[in-house]
C-alpha cells in the first residue's frame, strides 16, 4: 500500500482538535492520516480516545481457538490455510498437524465432534471462558455437523462462551442445508444448539476492485454485513475485522472502516446487539498466492492500529490480535488506541508467524499480564461480551 502524498504535523491540527472534542472524522481526515510520516502524533491522538473510553484497563482473555477443518471449496490469494478436498476423501491420521484427525498427505484434515470436544474440555480445565471455532468451507460436512458441535460443546462445557463461524461460514451453511434455509434460520438453529456470539472474519477489505482481484469466489460486503445485520437484531452481538497490507489502498483501508462505523450506528439505533470490537488483521504473505508481496511493515501496523481507533467512535475496543501483529508490536500498540490483546489462544492453524511453522501459538496469562503492565496497563480478564472475570487467585 503506498501513501500518494506526505503530510507535515501543523496539518494534523485540525483533526487533533476533532479528537480531542470528540468529532467524527471523514474519509479525507484518515488519508490525511495515513499519508502524514509523524507517527507519534498520530499514536498520541488514538490513545487519548483509548484511555477516554477505557482509562488504561486493557484486556485478555482466557480462550482457545479451534480450527475443525482447512478442507475448502473457496482459494483466496492471501490464505495459506485452505486445503483442496480430495477425490478419494480423507484418510484417518494421515494429517501431520493433527495426527488424530481425518486428513490426507497434503495436510488437509477435519476433526469429529469428539475431537472438538475434547479440546473445549482441555479449554475449560486451564480456565477458558470462550472457545473460537471457525474452519474452511468444506464440501461435504453436512449441516448437522456445526449444530451437534453447538450442542455437543454446550453440553460437555455449559460455562463456556461458542463464538463461532465467520460470516462466510454461516452463509455456506445456508447453502447445504437441505431444504435450504435462510441465514436467520441458520443463526436461530445455531444459537439454540448453543452458539454464542460471531467471530469478525471474512470481511477482508469492502471494496469491488479488491474483493476481484483477491478473493474473488468469496462473499463480499453484502453478504457480509446481511449476516452480521440479522445476528445484530437477533441478539446476537459480533466482531469486525480489516485485513490489510495485500493489494489494498489507503483509500479502501478507510472506506471500509467507514462502512464498519455506518453499521454501527444502525445497529445501536435498531437492534439489541452490535459489534463488540474491530480486530485489524496484518496480512503474512508467507506460503499464501501472494507470497511476492512484502506484507505490512511494523509502523504500518501500528499507523493502521491508530486509525482504526480515531475513525470507529461508535465501536467500543480495538483488538490487536498478536498472532499476526506479533507479540512485542501488539504490547508496543497499547500507547497506540489498543486496549484488548486477545488472548491465550493456544493453538492456531490460518497463519503460523509465532508457531515457528507449527500451530501451538500460545501466550501465557501471566505473560500477557505482564505485557500489559510493561505498557503501563492494568491488566483485565474479560469474558467474550468484554464483561470482567473475577479473579479467583492473586493476580501476578
């Protein structure tokens, strides 16, 4: 992504005065933003909105993702998770990343309801209040798989929060079910089965040039926001992501932002949830078609960081989500407009940046305390609906 001009500090003074009185910036203020090199100005002014909406609390959570399956029909250029289905099906412990799972010698691989459930269960044994499911689009899985995961979970874990299946997800199991259904009588299935809130992912970039050039076979925009619309007013809250630093402009950078805050807005006027956070995802290039690609470099992160939080007034928190943005540069973004670092994680197969090419990806609560106190923190377990966790021992 490329600034098409440079933009000296005395420019910024106008949107510092928006900041500080709380005005809404438009398109024109966030290139403004993007093309100006004076990148501490830029940190100071969304850490002012960070700590006026949050002080210097910034949470974690306890969690632990699950990826069921890489199989999928779709092949994104910027995923390197995707797996083609093959002819003869998988084969049982033929996966290296999953030797108990079905899966075949190029690393493809589905798990069965007990494998989920066990993880969830290992989740809840080391203190986990959610669990994160999302997967490929996989051919043959019938519908009835995802609810008996719901209910499976539900039943073998009541405590625990499911969010799960981006919206992309949610829209391919309204195409398989049979007789098809809607995606609102898909979210009703789920949410009775157990489902709790809607991961972000998927969105990518709203924008017709990109969703063509790099994602082209994917939903896009509409079917994006129609998901997260009928989770909103079905009470189901959700999360936003942006991946950028691919084949993206500044320009689509901030138009999607803006098209997240347009939603917003309608959902706290019309319905009874909303986005609980964005969570910018820094694009790695690594194995993926676009691999020739440099990526985002660290001020990149950090400059897109603070965007994100001066444009989205409406969105409470703003997730740096350190298995791609890294674990030192996510700490560093806590004096940027961060305040929520995800959590432990555990293991994670879309990108392996931190796994050193494997899927274990965890920070420890006490390390992730520990960041958070470095940046000057307070550090606070929250639940996926961001409500805090009581401490039930002396906090390191």
């Amino acid at each position: 992504m490329k600034a098409e001009q440079r933009v000296s500090v005395a420019d910024l003074a106008d949107i510092s005065r928006k900041v500080e009185a709380g005005e809404r910036l438009t398109v024109e203020d966030g290139l403004r933003l993007y093309a100006s090199p004076d990148i501490h100005t830029l940190g100071e002014l969304a850490n002012r909105v960070r700590e006026r909406l949050h002080g210097r609390n910034t949470y974690y959570n306890v969690n632990r993702h699950i990826n069921y399956s890489n199989y999928c029909v779709l092949r994104c250029k910027f995923c390197p998770f995707y797996r083609p289905y093959p002819r003869e099906g998988p084969r049982i412990g033929a996966c290296p990343t999953e030797p108990a799972a079905s899966g075949d010698e190029n690393g493809g691989y589905e798990l069965s309801i007990e494998q989920i459930v066990q993880r969830a269960r290992e989740a809840v044994d080391r203190g986990a209040t959610e669990v994160h499911i999302v997967g490929g689009l996989h051919p043959k899985l019938p519908f009835e798989y995802y609810v008996d995961m719901c209910r499976s979970i539900r039943e073998a874990c009541p405590g625990l929060h499911i969010k799960a299946f981006t919206a992309v997800e949610i829209i391919h199991l309204s195409r398989i079910a049979r007789p098809r259904m809607s995606v609102r009588e898909v979210l009703e299935r789920l949410r009775e089965a157990g489902l709790g809130s809607l991961p972000g992912g998927g969105a990518e970039i709203f924008d017709d040039r990109v969703h063509d050039e790099a994602f082209r076979g994917k939903v896009g925009e509409e079917g994006w926001f129609d998901v997260h619309r009928t989770a909103h007013e079905l009470g189901i809250f959700s999360n936003a992501t942006m991946l950028y630093g691919h084949v993206e402009t500044a320009e689509e950078r901030v138009r999607h932002l803006i098209k997240l805050r347009e939603h917003q807005d309608w959902a706290i006027a019309n319905a009874s949830a909303r986005f609980n956070c964005v969570v910018p995802l820094s694009f790695i290039p690594d194995g993926s078609a676009l691999a020739h690609m440099p990526g985002p470099t660290g001020l990149d992160d950090l400059r897109t960081l603070a965007i994100v939080r001066v444009m989205l007034d409406n969105i409470a928190h703003i997730k740096a989500f350190w298995i791609m943005q890294t674990p030192k540069l996510a700490q560093v973004s806590l004096n940027w407009g961060v305040d929520d670092l995800d959590g432990t994680v555990v293991y994670y197969d879309i990108t392996k940046r931190e796994g050193k090419g494997t899927t274990h990806q965890e920070l420890t609560v006490d390390r992730l305390r520990r960041m958070i106190r470095e940046a000057g923190g307070r550090p606070v377990e929250r639940d996926t609906l961001y409500r805090p966790v009581p401490q039930t021992q002396a906090a390191p």
